[in-house]
C-alpha cells in the first residue's frame, strides 16, 4: 500500500509500470536500455480513489487521461530506469494529492463604494489626459 494522503492508500497492484527505450542523447547506453518508465493507473475504476477525487484527478491530468479514464505518465528525465520509475510514481502521487483537496468555494462579494469611486476617478482622469492630447478642432 502507497500512503497518498491521510485518508487515501494506493494499492500497489493498481499502478502498472511499461519500460521503453527513451530517445534523445546518452550514446549506445540509449540505445541498448529501457530506462524510460510509462506509468498507467486506471483513475476510472480504482476502489482507493473517492468519486470526488476521481472527477477531479480526471480534470487535472488533461490529456494525460484516455478515454477509458486510465492516467499515464511517462517519465524519461533521468538515465536510470529506477529514478525514471520513483519520478512516475511521485508525479501520480502529486496529481492526487492535488485531486484531493477540496477547491475553496468562491464567496461573491461587491466593490466598496470607495473602489468604485477610485475607479470613476481614475477613468476621468485619463479621459481628461487623453481629450488635452486631440487636435484643436476646426472651424
């Protein structure tokens, strides 16, 4: 069990990991290793993950989330295939921390009459700046 936050433990069976050759430079090393880490976890259908959190892991990752509703992470930053697959893992893990807290609800509130006062002032006095900017009109 993977201990994502104090009420979320993932099973370790739910996160299925694909090594490929990674591209890029790193000589014949790039060429002969599967060092780049593919991490698939089906958000969709995991039992660890509450409906909340699943809407809104789904909605963080983006594109990152096929159609079926599985997350994959591809991780190739490092030349080990150990590090790449520890990066994977802590990238997932990050998305659902951040799935899991709860966004603050936005409370609608007015300007003061002060602001808006502020406001008309300051649209008068660049009215003012830019009308000392015309060309005197003809007659």
């Amino acid at each position: 069990m993977i201990r994502v936050t104090k009420h979320i433990d993932l099973d370790e069976n739910e996160i299925e990991y694909s090594f490929v050759r990674a591209s890029g430079p790193g000589g014949q090393h790039v060429n002969k290793a599967a060092t780049a880490v593919q991490l698939r976890f089906d958000a969709a259908n995991s039992p660890s993950l509450a409906d909340d959190v699943r809407q809104r892991l789904i909605r963080l990752a983006g594109r990152q989330v096929t159609e079926e509703g599985v997350l994959i992470i591809d991780a190739r930053r490092y030349r080990s295939q150990e590090r790449n697959r520890r990066d994977a893992t802590d990238r997932l893990l990050q998305l659902i921390r951040s799935a899991a807290s709860r966004p603050k609800a936005r409370r609608r509130t007015k300007p003061t009459r002060a602001a808006r006062e502020r406001r008309l002032q300051e649209k008068r006095r660049r009215s003012e700046a830019k009308r000392t900017r015309r060309s005197p009109p003809e007659y």
